[in-house]
C-alpha cells in the first residue's frame, strides 16, 4: 500500500496492482477426476505436463478451482516463463516496489464484475491490444489477449460546418477477432456467454457495442 499524494496533501492509502501482460501467460481448463484440495495441490504439476510442450521447471505455474462435478473438479491453471517474471520483479523492484502478489492482468478483470450467474465477457480495449476475461459467479473462467485495439479504429469524420458526421464502422479484423477468441473459449471448457462488457480507452469509441451486439448476438454495454 502507498499513500497517495494529491494538491499537497496525503490522500488515503490505495493498493498498487503489479501483474504480468497476458501475452506472456499460458492458461488452461483442467478437468480432473478427484476434488480433494491437498491430491490437486499435490499433483497438478503433473496434470499440467500433459496440455503444454515445455518443461515446467522453466515456468511458474498457478491455479484457482473453479468448481466441482461429482468426484472431479475443474482448475484454470496459469503459467509465465520464469523469465519473464524475474523481468517484471527486477523492474519493480528498480521503482522501489516488493509485491506479495504478482497477477496476470486479464485475470484480475473478472474483480471488477458483480458476482452474478450469467457469464459475462469483459473486454477491455487498450490502444494497440484487447485483453479477453470470460467470467462467471465473481471468478475468471478463461483469458486471453490478441493484438489490435483502439488504435486501429476510423478516427471521427466532419463535415464542412465542423459538424461530427456518423462514425465509420469499426474494422471487421477487430470484430473478427474478438469473435474467435470467444468461440476458443467454448472450444477449451469455457461456458458460452451470455453478454459482453467493455472496458478501456477504446470502449468510448461510437457504434462499437452496437456492432459488436450485431455480430454476437448477445447484450453488449460499457
């Protein structure tokens, strides 16, 4: 925690959030056929062995247990390179930093939904990438971030008289993207969702929820 200095003053304490670039993680749905906490704890290195093509020796490895079916369980289980990590501890530690906590950013945006049934995908669109968060009952169920964001979206046109003209449509590259991302999500184990929330800079950008809610066919709102 820091205190936040603002006109002179010492303002409350905030919580600084350090958390690794989606990029750079690897998560996967696991389905294993047990439940009990200490067997997945012990084990899930193992389980992990089978989806990825690395040795584990070179990645952190970290998982949440998103619920139980019957005797098994499904875990989201996340890996970073080691180095990519020593990367990010080095840099905060140059800034005076010491984390307890080091997150994966995509991850961290299933925190800023309401816990609710439906299964909501937030987006948050960045200047030069999307980050993808499929979240269910407060938890993230699935992540991912693709390159392209509010950078590539049509600038707004005027007319003669100054006057703001109809926004261009937003490129189908994007909408194409994001599509495909969610359909990976149902292929790997995600529930399908329901609706779609945006987040970042790009979020502001006119006519992009309502052409994504077109190409979806699902609620889409800030």
């Amino acid at each position: 925690k820091v205190s936040v200095v603002s006109g002179g003053t010492v303002g409350p304490q905030a919580i600084v959030v350090a958390a690794v670039s989606a990029e750079r993680a690897s998560t996967w749905i696991i389905d294993l056929p047990f439940s009990d906490p200490r067997r997945i704890e012990q084990t899930i290195d193992f389980e992990v062995e089978n989806y990825v093509p690395w040795d584990l020796d070179d990645v952190i490895l970290d998982y949440q247990v998103l619920g139980s079916h019957g005797d098994g369980s499904r875990v989201l289980a996340a890996m970073v390179p080691r180095d990519t990590v020593a990367a990010e501890l080095l840099t905060l530690a140059e800034a005076g930093a010491d984390p307890k906590h080091l997150c994966i950013d995509a991850l961290e945006l299933a925190r800023l939904l309401p816990v609710s049934d439906e299964v909501v995908a937030m987006l948050d669109v960045g200047s030069e990438r999307t980050l993808v968060c499929v979240s269910h009952q407060g938890a993230a169920r699935w992540v991912r971030a693709f390159e392209g964001g509010a950078d590539g979206f049509p600038e707004p046109v005027f007319g003669p008289d100054s006057e703001e003209l109809p926004a261009p449509p937003v490129p189908i590259d994007w909408i194409r993207d994001v599509r495909a991302t969610l359909l990976a999500a149902q292929e790997s184990g995600a529930p399908a969702i329901d609706a779609v929330v945006l987040c970042g800079g790009g979020a502001r950008h006119e006519g992009l929820a309502a052409a994504l809610e077109e190409d979806l066919g699902v609620p889409v709102s800030p």
